[in-house]
C-alpha cells in the first residue's frame, strides 16, 4: 500500500459528499474514510494534468474523485505508471508551447501563401463554366440600373473595337466565352470583366486610352481576369480566410473576426491585377503589339489616381508601368 | 465544510474560477496547431479539452464542475454546421432563388439543431457526479426559435423583449440538475423594461454626441470647405460614436444577465448576479484593445479574463444543504441516455 492522498468523493447517484483517502494497492485504488470501496486501475479515468484545475479521477459507475493536493497526487500517480499524454505534456511546458506558437505562424502563413492559392485555383478551374456564369448574376442589371447610362460612343466604334479585339490571337489556347460591352459612366474611366463574361469598358475609359493599341491593352487585362478565373477564385478565398478568422476570433469579437479577410482581400486583388497585367503582356506580345501601349494605359491612369499601395486594392500606377517596361 | 445539513437560513455561496490566462494560452495554442494541421478535426478535441479546463476551474460550494463532451459527436455536429454554412452561402452565390430555398431549408433545420445541442451541452455537464438535463421538447424548440421569431419580424421587432424573455423561460426552465428542475419567474414586463431603459441610454447619448460633436464639426465645415483636417474631425466623431456603442453594448449585457439570474432559482436555491456596468465596459474594451495590439495572441487571456468576472459575480443563495440533489430516476436516464447517442453540438467556436 502507497501513501495516501486526501479527496473528495461523489457516488453520481446524490450531491452528497464524501470525505475519503485514497491509496494505490498493487492494481486496485483503495479509498477509506465517509465510504470504502476497491476498483482496479485499469478501469479508472484520470482527468488530465493542469496547473489550476482539480483534478478527477471517475469510476465506471459515474462516481468520481475530486482531488486538491496536485503535488501528492502526481506522487501516486507517477508511482504507479501513470503516464501524462503528449498534447497535456506540450500544454504543460513552456519551451513546447512557444514552439507552436511558431509553428502555428509558420502554418498559417503556408496555408494562405501556398495552400489556399492553389486549393481556390483547382477548384475555380474545376468549376463548369456554366456554374462560374451565374456567379454575380445580375450585378450587371444592378450596375445599368444605378451606375451606368447606354453609351454615347457611335455603334460603328464600338464594332469597330470589337472586331479589332476579336481579330487578336489568344496567348494560351481557346478564350472564355465573352462579351465587349460599353457604358458611359456616372464614376468616370473604368474597365472591369465580370464572371458572366461580360467585359464593360466604360466611354471615359475609351476616351481617356491614348490610342486602340492601349484599349487593346485594356481588354486584354480584362479577358486575363476572365481567363484566370479571378472572381471565383477571390470568392473561394475570401469565405475561406472569412470562416478561419471567424473561427480564430469570433469567439470574442465579430469586429475584430471581420479585419484580416478585409486587408487580405486587399494584397489579393493587388495580387491578382500583377497576374492580368501578365496576361495583357503576354497577349500583346503574341500578337506583335508593343507593350509601350499598355505602359502608357497606366500613366494615363497614373495621371488621375493617388492611392497608396498598402491599403488600396490596385498596384499603384506607377510600379505597374515599371513591370511592363521591365517585360519588354 | 458544506456537510452539515442542518443551518437554516441562507447561505451564499460564490462561483470561484481558477483558471488563469497563461495556463489556458498554452492549452490555447497547442489546440490552434493541432487544428490547423489537422485542417479543423482536431477542433472538435480541443473544445473538449477546453469546456474541461473551464469546468474544472468552475468552482461552486468546494466542488468543480466537469465536462464530459464527446469530441466524436461534436466532430459529427460540426461537419453538418460546415456543410449547411457552406451550401447556404454557395446557393446565395450560385442564384438568388436557389439560395432561397437553401435559407428555408436552413430555417427549419436550425431549431432542431439548436434544441439539440442544447440538451448536448446540459446533458454533457455535471456537478459533484450528477449530470444536468434538458427536458425541452423539440416542438417547443420550434415554437421559440422558429414561429415566434417569425412573428417578431413581421411586427417590426416590437416583440424582441417578449419573445427573449419566453425563450429564457424556456430555457430555464427546462433546465434540470439531476431530478430537480430550475425555475425562471422574470416577468414579460421586466424585459420590455430593460429594453426600453437600454434604448433612452443608448439615444440620449447619441443626441449629446451629435449636438455637441457633430454640431462642431458642420460649424467648421461651413466656415471652412477646403480646411484639410475637417475629414480628421469626421473621422473623430464616428470614432466617438463606434466608442459610444462600444460603452453601452456591455450596459444592455449586464443588465440582462442580472435580470435573467437574479429570477432563476434551482428548487429553494436562488441564483444572484452582479455584473457592473462600468466593470464589464472596461474588460471589453481593454480586451478589443489587448487583441487587436498583440495580433490576436492575447485572445486567451481575454476569454479568461472576461469568463471569471462573469462566473465570480454570480452566487447561489444555497437555502440549506446542497448535499441532497439526487440523480436522475432510472426511468428517466434510461429514456434520455438513448436519445444521447445522436446527439449533435452544434457550434463552431474553438
């Protein structure tokens, strides 16, 4: 027989308490004092080691033992094999724990640097076009309804453009079903492709390109976008990183949760222009355009802009038109 | 010693919470990694682990509370919780009529999960060897998470106190500890009160705030159009007013949760709560603040921190023994221990 520890007995059937001592002998747990009662080791369950919390020892039944002096139990305990899991062992320690602190950064990091990229880039390409197609539906009615106004550029331009855009020879394989669509525009030069395949080049954007090789150049980072599968993939970005922070954080704050999928959906969509302007060269190249063209889009965007590149969600302007000359 | 039966009288007795915010970063962050690499089935484990560390540091008359939660059934409740989240959002992507369907789809399966991991998280707890119990039926559940919100939506949420106040009694007093059932007695009239006090606080100091702030702010607008720090005086007075609602969201918390405790008893044993205005404003904000600056690592620490205030300033005002609370009949544990196994918890929170 061992030395024995003080605890507090439940027998699960009333709230009655019991004062006993418990002791180890050979293979049975021996309790004595309010009640006596022998159970096997083997059958018993201890409550898992923490510095604050009482520990508890149950028995089959549902009765249980609630033991205060850690220090005497972890005693009887080690004395008869008891051995401490390796999650409660990494709890326990302070070394272990800041190592997962790192590896919980490291993974993290690798998750939305490389897993998250590529799982959202399979699926997106996974997805039937069909499906891709009616994401957003109806974001065009809304944008005619409350943006955009018919536009007042002459229908022989607009075939015009469309045809020398048709005409230009794709850099990968087959295009994406798409339309070229003109608005004139209550929010002045504006270029955007929308998963319906719908590409809207607005009047003030027409006007603003200083010659159709740059409206080229525009359309072709538009399709790039399209090609790319851009829209849905952010989608299933954004909702992944959206359920993870609010998995992180939500526990305590909703506002807080909400933080880093905004500044993240930034440095993607920054991320993902670099990818179409890649496009856009690529597509000019194969068809013998000068990318000066396409530079000259964003010094003409350049000229009207201001944003600062860390919060906002385009490159800025200038750091684009560096890229571009630097591919030539 | 509690084991005396025989004082008269009423005896308070404190909830005492032993956890500590280092101890539980640590439990933390193992189940963070864990999880992760897992890619999210190990969190199912690691709330099992933590609703035992919490319990366990719950201390109530010299006795802890305990945790026996079932990492495979919360597992199982959490993939329904991902899938249903998931298909709802990808319907509402995917065309507005198809998303429709899914929310209806949502809307009668929500109660039924609700009610069940209500009885989940009663059931699944226990103190000194007896477990709680939820004895609510599901047409119940229906009725106050289903019918009755509906009916809240339609009358502009003139309802909102009403119908908070039956879904506590509903709660409360399906709540059991062993064979013994809880009692809730706020009354309707109780709650529209609280509402409507919380209600003049909250617009009075938007008032003050807009007369005083706001009225500063147009004044230099209007004297000066192109002064470049009237967007800094803007910002300020939205600060002042995201602040303002910072401070008196916790003044509605506490209020309704004294107001739902300090009218729920267990048998002859009246529960009390405490919470202050002033201290639980200050544990929000400084935990926000604490969050944000660290990045998120002192999240642990926050949720102690604000759970033993909570827990600490609630009692029981024992009145005589609580040596004589008995389990459960057989008859009873028998017809609720088989409807156990497909329970489901259905939460996502780590």
């Amino acid at each position: 027989m061992t030395d024995t520890v003080s605890a507090r007995y439940f027998d699960g059937q009333t709230s009655r308490l019991y004062h006993v001592t418990l002791g180890v002998d050979g293979d049975q747990a021996v309790l004595a004092g309010d009640i006596e009662r022998r159970c096997p080791l083997a059958q018993l369950h201890v409550s898992e080691r923490t510095s604050h919390a009482v520990r508890k020892v149950s028995f089959p039944d549902g009765a249980y033992l609630e033991i205060a002096d850690q220090a005497a139990f972890n005693q009887l305990l080690h004395a008869s094999g008891h051995r401490d899991s390796l999650v409660v062992r990494l709890q326990q320690s302070w070394r272990a724990t800041l190592l997962a602190l790192l590896a919980t950064v490291l993974a993290l990091f690798l998750c939305y640097q490389y897993l998250l990229p590529l799982a959202a880039k399979g699926l997106a390409y996974a997805l039937p076009p069909a499906v891709e197609r009616q994401l957003g539906q109806g974001v065009l009615e809304l944008l005619d309804d409350h943006v955009f106004d018919p536009s007042k550029l002459a229908t022989a331009r607009q075939d015009a453009l469309r045809t020398q855009f048709a005409r230009l020879s794709i850099p990968d394989g087959a295009a994406l079903e798409h339309r070229i669509l003109f608005r004139k525009s209550k929010i002045g030069p504006n270029a955007f492709a929308l998963p319906s395949g719908d590409i809207v080049l607005t009047d003030e954007m027409v006007e603003l390109m200083p010659d159709d090789q740059a409206i080229m150049g525009v359309l072709a980072h538009e399709l790039g976008h399209l090609q790319r599968r851009h829209l849905t993939r952010r989608i299933i970005q954004t909702s992944a990183v959206g359920a993870g922070a609010a998995l992180l954080f939500g526990d305590v704050s909703t506002a807080v949760a909400a933080l880093p999928p905004l500044l993240l959906d930034l440095k993607y969509s920054r991320d993902v222009e670099r990818e179409a302007d890649d496009y856009a060269i690529a597509m000019l190249r194969h068809n013998g355009i000068a990318l000066e063209h396409l530079a000259q889009v964003f010094v003409a965007l350049g000229k009207l802009d201001h944003g600062t590149p860390y919060l906002s969600s385009h490159p800025a302007s200038a750091e684009r038109v560096a890229r571009i000359r630097a591919a030539q | 010693m509690h084991t005396d039966p025989t004082p008269p009288g009423i005896k308070r007795e404190a909830i005492t919470f032993s956890a500590t915010g280092s101890e539980y970063f640590r439990i933390w962050i193992v189940n963070l990694l864990l999880s992760i690499v897992t890619l999210g089935i190990y969190s199912a484990w690691a709330k099992v682990r933590r609703n035992r560390y919490f319990y366990s540091s719950t201390h109530l008359a010299g006795s802890s509370f305990e945790y026996h939660g079932n990492a495979i059934a919360i597992l199982k409740g959490r993939i329904a919780a991902v899938v249903l989240i998931a298909g709802y959002n990808i319907a509402l992507q995917i065309s507005p009529f198809i998303g429709l369907l899914m929310f209806v789809l949502m809307a009668a399966i929500l109660p039924w999960l609700v009610w069940k991991s209500l009885q989940f998280k009663l059931y699944n707890t226990s103190y000194r060897g007896i477990r709680f119990g939820f004895d609510g039926s599901a047409k119940q559940a229906y009725k106050y998470f289903l019918w009755l919100p509906i009916l809240n939506a339609f009358t502009g949420g003139l309802m909102t106190p009403f119908l908070h106040q039956r879904l506590k009694r509903f709660q409360h007093t399906e709540s059991r500890f062993g064979s013994a059932h809880f009692s809730f007695d706020a009354s309707v009239g109780s709650f529209y009160k609280t509402y409507l006090l919380f209600f003049a606080i909250l617009v009075a100091g938007l008032v003050a705030l807009i007369v005083v702030g706001f009225g500063s702010v147009f004044a230099s607008f209007a004297a000066n159009a192109n002064d470049p720090s009237k967007i800094g005086s803007i910002l300020l007075a939205i600060g002042a007013i995201y602040l303002w609602m910072f401070t008196v969201l916790p003044l509605f918390l506490t209020m309704i949760q004294n107001l739902i405790w300090n009218h729920t008893r267990l048998q002859q044993h009246q529960f009390a709560s405490q919470l202050t205005w002033g201290r639980t404003t200050f544990i929000m904000l400084t935990n926000l603040l604490g969050i944000v600056v660290t990045l998120g690592l002192f999240t642990p620490f926050a949720h102690v921190r604000w759970l033993k205030y909570r827990l600490e300033a609630t009692a029981l005002l024992a009145h005589g023994s609580l040596d004589e609370f008995v389990a459960a009949t057989g008859e009873q544990v028998s017809a609720t221990g088989e409807g156990m196994v497909d329970l489901l918890d259905f939460d996502l929170s780590m």
